[in-house]
C-alpha cells in the first residue's frame, strides 16, 4: 500500500542508506585528521624555526615543562578525584530507604550501572584535561622556583631572602591553589555520589546521611579546612607583597603599621584557629556527630571576622589615625629604601641647582661641547625629510621614528640619526609572487649628523644613496629582517630576488645566501606551512624549487620575544652598522613582581608618553612589577636574523635564574663585539619606569614623604596634541658635576611639581657603556626660583610678538603648517638653556625643512632666529669672550679643556729645552694641540659654538696622544718658571 502524504500524514523516515552512512564517517575522519593535522602543522613549524635560529633548546625546555606539569597535575587531579568518586560509590549504603525521593533515583542508579566504570573514569579524566591545561601555564612559576637563586637581599619584616617572595611563595600559592580545587571538586563530586546513591538524603524518616558519607565528607571538609590554615602561614608573608594605595601611590606595597600590629598576628592566631577546626572535623567519623566539627568551623568563621577584621580597623581608627605620623613612617621608610632598589634608583645623586639667567664666557667654556653638539634634528619629525630624500624606490620606506646613536672617533664622533630603508610592499603591485618571492628585502642605512642642517633646512647626510655610500664603508646592505618587515618570504633556490632598482629602470637580481629560514624540500614541511600560512599555493607552486627555505617571524622584537619569552623587550630596537653588517639591537628587562615592599608600576602606564602610538609599547604592559633590570643587550642580524643575547648585569638573581633554567642561550658579557660597544645605550623604556617612580620616590626621608609636599611629574609635551607627557631625549651633555670633566651621551627629562608648570628637577642618566654607565644625576631646582618648565618656555616662545609676526610669515597666510621639534633643556653656563626646532611643512610639501630654531635662556632671553649659532649669539650676547685667553695645561698633565679657566699668563705645549729630545710623534701632537686651541679661541670669539666644540675634542685628542708620544721619551726639560697648569685645560699656542 502506498505510502499517503499531505496535510494529517507523517512521512516515515528511515535510517539513512549504507553509503549515506559510510559518506559522514568518511567526512568525520577527514575532519579529525584535519584538526589533528592543523595542530601537528602548528607545533611542527615552530619546532623548525626555533631549530633554524639555534634556540631549540628554548622550545624543548618550554615544551617538556609544560608536558610535564600538565601530567603530573592533571594525573594528580584525576587520581583524586577519581578515588573520592570511587569511595563515595563503595561507601553507598546497602539499601536505600524507601521514599519518593529514592524511588525518583532509582531510575538513574538503573541507567548508570553498565556505564559506572567509564563514567567514572570520563569524569576522572576530563577533570584532570582541565586541572593539566591550567597547571601548564605555570611553566614560568616551575621554572624560577626549580632554578631559584639568591638577591643575597632580606626583606625588613620577616629576615627572609627577596628571592622567596619572588620565586618561592607564587610556586606555593600555585600549589595551594590546586590543592583548593582538589578538594573542592572532590568534595563536590562525593556529594553528587553520596546523594545518588543513598547516603545524603533530603527526605524521608532518621538520619540525613549514612555513616560512611558523614565521614568521607567530614575528612575533605577537615583537609580543606588544613588547608586554609597553610593559607593564613602564608598570607603573613604574603603581607609583604600586598598592594594597595597609600599617599597618592596606587602600588603601595608591603606592610604598614596596621599589617603589623593587627593583620601578622590575627593571621598567626587563625592559622592555629584553623588546625584545631581541622582535627574536628577529622575526629568527626569516630564521635559520629557534625557538632563539635560545626562549632568549631563557626568560631573559626567568627575569629576571621573579628580578630582578621574588626581587630585591625579599630588599631586603625584608636592607635594610627590619632598619630599617624609616627605610626607610619617606620614602615614607609622600608617602602621607600626597598623601591628604589628594586628599581635601580637608589643611587640616583641629586644636588641644589640654582638656574642663572646670565652667563660669562668662563661659565660656558666648560660646556662648549653640550652646545657643539646640540642636536637639531628631530627623529621623531625628520623621517618623511628621510623618505622624501631618501627613500629612492616606493617599495622602501623608513620608520615613521627614527633613532639617535653616535658614529665616529675622537673629533668625528656625534649624534647622529639614522634609518634603515626598509621594505614597504604597499609600494609594488600586490601578489603573491610578488609579496613572498620578488620583493623580499630592503637595503641600506641612511644617517644625517644631529647636529647640523644644510642650508635648506635639510638634514645633512654622512651616509646616502642606493646603495648607500658614506662614512659607514662597506657593508652588508640588505635589510631582510627590520621592524616593517611582517610577512614571509621565500628565498634561495633558483629564485630571483629584485635587489634593487638602478637609476635606468633596471631591476637588479638577488639570491639570498644568508643561513637563516627553513627548507621547504620535504612536502610534508610545505603543507604545514601552507596550514600555518592559510596560503594553499605553497603546496604545488614552481615557484618553490630546491633549496628554498621560508623566512618569518621577520621584526627584531618578535624574535628576541619568542627565544627569550622570559624577557620584557623595549619598544625601541635601533640599528647599528657595525663590522660590515646591519644588527639591531634591543633591550630586554627583567622583571618580578614579588620584591617586598617595593611599591608597584603597571610597565604601561608609566612607559606611555606622547611618541607611544610612534615607538610602540613595551611587553607585558598591564601587568604590574615592583623589580625591573635592564639584565639583556639582544642583537638581530638585518641580513640572516641571526639573534644574540648577552648578559648585561651580572648581578641580576632573576636573569641568573632564566639562565639555568634556558642553559647556553644568553651569553656572557665579555663576548659583547668591540665595535657593537660603543653604540650601546641607556634603553628608554627603563628610564621612563624610573622617572616615573623618582616623582615620589626621590624624596628619601620617611617624615617628608609622609608629608607630600614635594611630588615631581612629567610634564606634559608642550610640542604635541596628545596631551601625553614629554618623552626623554638622547643628548650629548655635561652635568654641571664636580666629578663630571667631559660631556657624554645621556637620556635626560625634565620635572615640574605636581599641577604646576614651573620647573622642578632635570635628570640625566649615562647613557654610554663606561664605568658610569646608568648614573642617575637629578638638578633639583629651588620651588622660589620661578624658573620656567617646558610649557612655560613654550608659553614664553608663544608670547613674544616679534616670533608671533614670524610665526604668521612662516605660515605664508595659512599656506605651510609650522611642526614643533623636541624642547631640549640643558644646564650650560649656571642656568638652563631651552632649544627647539621649528620645522615648517608647505602644504604641497611631502616634507617638513628646519627653518628657525628657538632658544630660550633663563625666564627672559629669548631667541628666534634662522640658525642654532645665531640664536646663541643673541642669547648669550652678555657673554663676551675673555680679553687674554685662558692658560692651558701641559701635555703631560692634559686637564680638562671644559673646566673653568682663571685667567692668567697664557702658557702652552711645552717646548723643549737644551738638553731635552723630543720625538716625531711628540712633535706633531703639540702641532696639533696649537692648532685646535687657536681654531677654538678663534670659534669662540665669533660665536661659533659648533666649530669651538670640535675644537675642544680635537685639543683632548691631541693632548692624549702628546701624552701617549712623552710616556716614551726622555722627559724634556722645563722652561724657566715651569709651565703653569690652570683650571682652564686650554693651552695657548705660544710657550
């Protein structure tokens, strides 16, 4: 009979046919092969590229911890609760009392009986996938507490070793933690047994719960309850790292008077509270009653309210607020020496400045190469002037920041900016050929003095081109791993690169033969890469011949990042050209948040100012430290991405531990290349966690910080819409320093009090390798000395009518856009000199030319003037240059040439007398001290600040190398009277 259909009528619907079947298992498969092959291709390429940059042993040290505690966790968490699962079942009553409750279950004890052993090991396993997966994220936590090592550093409250705070408790507080859950699940997973079966009843006639279910349960309770006895013991060490907010800081950490008189004993108490609780409720499966058990977890409940609560807020309300003063500043004095040494500021020397608003020529001689070597060119302004100029192809382009380093030797050394023409795809027609195997690379260094301009308001470059031709020399000039570089690329084999395009139009053809990257020989290895790329082309391109290898993971950051994942890295990589290649070099920092009473920064916030979209952030930006070290110099290979790590402080426990426990990857200082040295600098990212940490924390005295009347801030950059706060700046200065004889290279920032803009403090730190490398100088400025912050001098360029009618003529009418350079404040001669460059942008422009700088010294001299040299001249226009030179000293004995001179008899080089010889070499480096003197009393008199800088390096030299001639040769004998050897170290060209 046929089948009806239509409105009333069902169609009956039969299992699907044989091969319907045969298809969905065919699909199912095909998915699960898929999935697990996504996963293979994931981990499978990562084990190649940690394998192709010889940090295989970072993925398998990572890899095998990671497994390891996944095992043991999650094994250990299945085993526990599987047994209490199990114990619950073999605990069950032998029959259950009949009730509708009961009746109502038994249809699911029916259900569940052929399935009890897989259902309880199911359960068991799926608890334990899950505990394992958590535990594997601890493999740091696993790692600093197995390789711990010493600060050799005691906390002030309990005399135990920063490095248990730091290593040991988070590793404890990680497995009690688990212990938690254990007991927790286990408890919940037995009651869930114990009611199914019989033994927790909600209804029916006598007792709630059987004999045996009372007792299990009375056993995890009483465990759980030891448990939280080991969390009081350990919360009173925990004390020592507690955050909160205290006097305007929101990381206060460590104990205050409250945390010590209330809190440490209330813990002690109740951790005693919680074993006598614990062995109720163990005792409880032999008295067979919950009372005594229930009574005492009651008395424990009350005795955390009172004694853990109340107890402190009335010691807070009766004993510390009524003299709060000298209740706190015991333990504010300990929060304040641990913070400045967990961050490296405890050393930071700070003395009185009182800014001058005039100067003398002999104030300013000391300074003469701090004003020589100012620098004009704006890295973060100058790079479209880099790329309209520079960038030669449009499939090169350069960072929109550029980087300041210094180049050269002796006389020749200075700040200087420097790029790197990078590879830009947007410039080419996209496609895949195109992107992954023809444009590969960008090629060459582009760098420009810092402290110079030509005469169109464009830097002046000392290494240019395509290739690039210069001071550099010869160099490996390809660029195939750089901070625009993020897509791969596949190189070697028979595939032609465009190296670069000639002025003709011809494209000119590259091979990689660098050793980096991964062969793409074995399919297997090209369909994993297909996975992992999303690009099915991989699979069956022509493109890809023998010998091609797969190159990615192409930013410095992003490698250093993947084989050093202990380290946060600075968001500024820079590069250095250096014995023939191009490496950059990064910064990698150390950190914990575990240092006792040391208040903590979140590395985000305090790292944030107004270049931040530009530069980047730094690593880990939310999370909070109280300890950072810059403990790592990472260096990347432009050319083959080879990354380097080398140990910079020898003294840092934490890097000390990551180093056992990633044994051979970071290598020792010592191994640092020579020529890489002198380009090492002081990392910004550092320097702006301690700034912002010396705001409060430069006052050292526990009264005066209770007080709070001296905060310092960052002020906010008066050059920039962001409204974020000033960045630091590289600058080649003097401090004004007994022990300070010549300028370096230094990372400076200014400080204004809280909510007012006048200037508060100037901090420099050292930023060149040498044995005051990390010196931290502040000038603390006197509050009633009205001298100007860096908005006010802003405010003093604004207001003065004759740069405001320049300003409206630059503009042209609205035509061109003026753009504001670093504000650069500097201590020269007793007071504080303020330059910035004005940079003005045409609107048809691409880029932006320098074409006035301002100065402004003191609150009153103000400059606005074409060139740097005659805005000094206008400012220190009272500074006349001395009528009678100032004497030097004698070659043997070369002072100073920047120290202040007292007038006198100008002596010079010695000469030698009858009886005396004098060699060559000698001679010619007396020749030349004559020179560089009569070049910079020459330069100095007309004003020329630049010319007189060089001069004094070139007289250093000379006298260095005078001194180097003498040491072997006979002495000469002195003139009669003997040479005079003054405060100035000039000498004067005539005996």
């Amino acid at each position: 009979m046929p089948e009806r259909s239509g409105p009333g009528f069902r169609r009956r619907v039969g299992p699907p046919s044989r091969r319907a079947r045969v298809a969905l298992l065919t699909l199912g498969v095909l998915a699960v092969l898929f999935l697990l092959f996504v996963m293979f291709a994931g981990f499978w390429t990562d084990w190649l590229w940690f394998r192709s940059v010889h940090y295989a042993s970072v993925f398998t040290t990572q890899l095998w911890t990671k497994v390891g505690l996944f095992a043991v966790f999650g094994l250990l968490m299945a085993l526990i609760v599987g047994f209490n699962v199990w114990l619950a079942h073999r605990l069950r009553p032998p029959l259950s009392a009949m009730s509708v409750e009961q009746q109502s279950l038994d249809r699911y004890r029916a259900g569940l009986a052929p399935f009890k052993r897989w259902a309880l090991i199911g359960v068991s396993l799926v608890i334990g996938l899950v505990a394992g997966a958590a535990a594997s994220g601890q493999w740091r936590t696993w790692l600093m507490w197995t390789n711990a090592t010493s600060f050799g550093e005691k906390d002030a409250q309990f005399g135990m070793d920063v490095s248990f705070y730091a290593f040991d408790l988070p590793f404890y507080e990680f497995v009690l933690g688990f212990a938690f859950s254990a007991v927790i699940v286990s408890l919940l997973t037995s009651v869930l047994v114990h009611y199914l079966y019989g033994g927790l009843r909600l209804q029916g006639p006598g007792r709630r719960a059987s004999a045996g279910a009372q007792g299990h349960l009375a056993v995890l309770l009483g465990v759980f309850v030891l448990l939280k006895a080991v969390a009081y013991w350990l919360d009173r060490y925990a004390l020592a790292v507690k955050t909160g907010s205290y006097k305007g800081v929101s990381g206060w950490t460590g104990l205050r008077y409250v945390d010590a008189n209330a809190f440490l004993p209330a813990k002690t108490i109740l951790f005693f509270v919680a074993i006598i609780c614990a062995v109720l409720f163990f005792l409880t499966p032999v008295r067979r009653t919950w009372a005594p058990a229930l009574i005492g977890l009651g008395l424990m409940v009350l005795s955390a309210v009172l004694i853990g609560g109340v107890y402190p807020a009335i010691v807070q309300q009766f004993q510390v607020k009524p003299n709060e003063q000298a209740k706190e500043t015991p333990y504010i004095q300990k929060n304040i020496d641990a913070t400045r040494r967990a961050y490296g500021i405890a050393d930071a020397q700070t003395s009185q400045y009182t800014p001058q608003g005039s100067t003398t020529a002999d104030a300013l001689k000391p300074d003469a190469q701090t004003i020589a070597d100012i620098r004009l060119l704006d890295p973060n302004i100058v790079s479209p002037t880099f790329q309209s100029i520079e960038q030669q192809r449009n499939y090169y382009a350069f960072p929109n920041t550029l980087d300041v380093d210094r180049y050269g030797a002796g006389t020749d050394k200075q700040d200087t900016v420097i790029g790197l023409r990078e590879l830009d795809l947007n410039g080419v027609q996209r496609n895949w050929i195109n992107d992954h195997f023809k444009y590969t690379h960008g090629y060459g260094a582009v760098v420009a003095k810092g402290n110079q301009v030509n005469d169109k308001g464009q830097p002046v470059f000392t290494e240019s081109g395509l290739p690039a031709t210069g001071a550099l020399g010869d160099y490996q000039q390809r660029v195939y791993y750089g901070e625009k570089t993020t897509t791969y690329s596949i190189v070697g084999g028979s595939n032609q690169e465009i190296d670069y395009t000639t002025e003709t139009g011809e494209n000119k053809q590259y091979q990689y033969t660098g050793n980096s990257g991964v062969s793409l020989d074995n399919p297997l290895t090209r369909a994993a890469y297909a996975v992992r790329f999303a690009e099915p082309q991989m699979l069956y391109a022509g493109a890809i011949t023998d010998g091609a290898k797969v190159i990615y993971n192409r930013t410095p950051k992003e490698r250093v990042e993947k084989v050093a994942p202990w380290l946060s890295i600075d968001a500024d990589p820079y590069p250095v050209v250096q014995d023939g290649r191009v490496v950059w070099v990064l910064d990698g920092y150390t950190t914990s948040d575990g240092y006792p009473f040391a208040s903590k920064t979140t590395l985000g916030t305090a790292t944030k100012d107004s270049l931040t979209n530009q530069r980047g952030e730094l690593l880990s930006v939310a999370n909070k430290v109280n300890y950072i070290r810059n403990s790592v110099k990472a260096t990347v290979d432009a050319y083959t991405g080879e990354v380097k790590l080398y140990q910079w402080d020898d003294n840092d426990p934490v890097l000390k531990t990551w180093m056992k426990a990633f044994p051979g990857t970071v290598e020792p200082k010592a191994d640092i290349p020579a020529t890489l040295l002198p380009h090492l600098r002081y990392p910004q990212d550092m320097f702006k966690v301690q700034r912002d940490l010396l705001g409060q924390y430069h006052v050292t005295d526990a009264n005066s910080f209770f007080n709070g009347s001296d905060i310092w801030q960052v002020p906010v950059d008066p050059t920039s819409d962001t409204k974020q706060v000033q960045p630091p700046y590289y600058l080649t200065l003097r401090m004004p320093d007994p022990e300070v004889t010549s300028a370096s290279f230094s990372l400076t920032t200014t400080f204004v009090p809280n909510g007012r803009d006048n200037l508060a403090a100037f901090m420099a730190v050292d930023a060149d390798p040498g044995p005051d490398y990390g010196k931290i100088r502040i000038l603390k400025v006197p509050g009633d000395s009205k001298t100007l912050g860096p908005n006010l001098v802003q405010s003093q360029f604004n207001s003065r009518p004759e740069v405001a009618q320049q300003i409206t003529l630059l503009k042209s009418g609205g035509d061109s856009d003026l753009e504001y350079g670093n504000l650069l404040t500097l201590p020269v001669g007793g007071g504080l000199l303020n330059v910035e460059p004005v940079y003005v942008r045409g609107r048809g422009a691409k880029y932006p030319t320098l074409q006035k700088v301002l100065v402004v010294y003191g609150n009153d001299n103000v400059a606005f003037e074409n060139t740097l040299e005659e805005a000094l001249r206008k400012v220190f226009a009272g500074a006349a240059p001395a009528t009678t030179p100032t004497a030097p000293s004698t070659p043997g004995n070369p002072a100073n040439p920047g120290t202040p001179a007292n007038p006198g008899t100008p002596t010079g080089p010695t000469t030698p007398q009858p009886g005396g010889t004098i060699s060559p070499e000698l001679q010619k480096a007396l020749s030349d001290a004559e020179k560089a003197y009569n070049d910079g009393q020459t330069a100095f008199k007309n004003g020329d600040w630049v010319a007189y800088g060089n001069a004094q390096k070139a007289l250093g030299d000379a006298l260095k190398a005078a001194d180097a001639a003498r040491s072997g040769a006979p002495a000469p004998a002195a003139p009669s009277g003997g040479p005079s050897a003054t405060a100035g170290g000039s000498p004067s060209p005539k005996p």
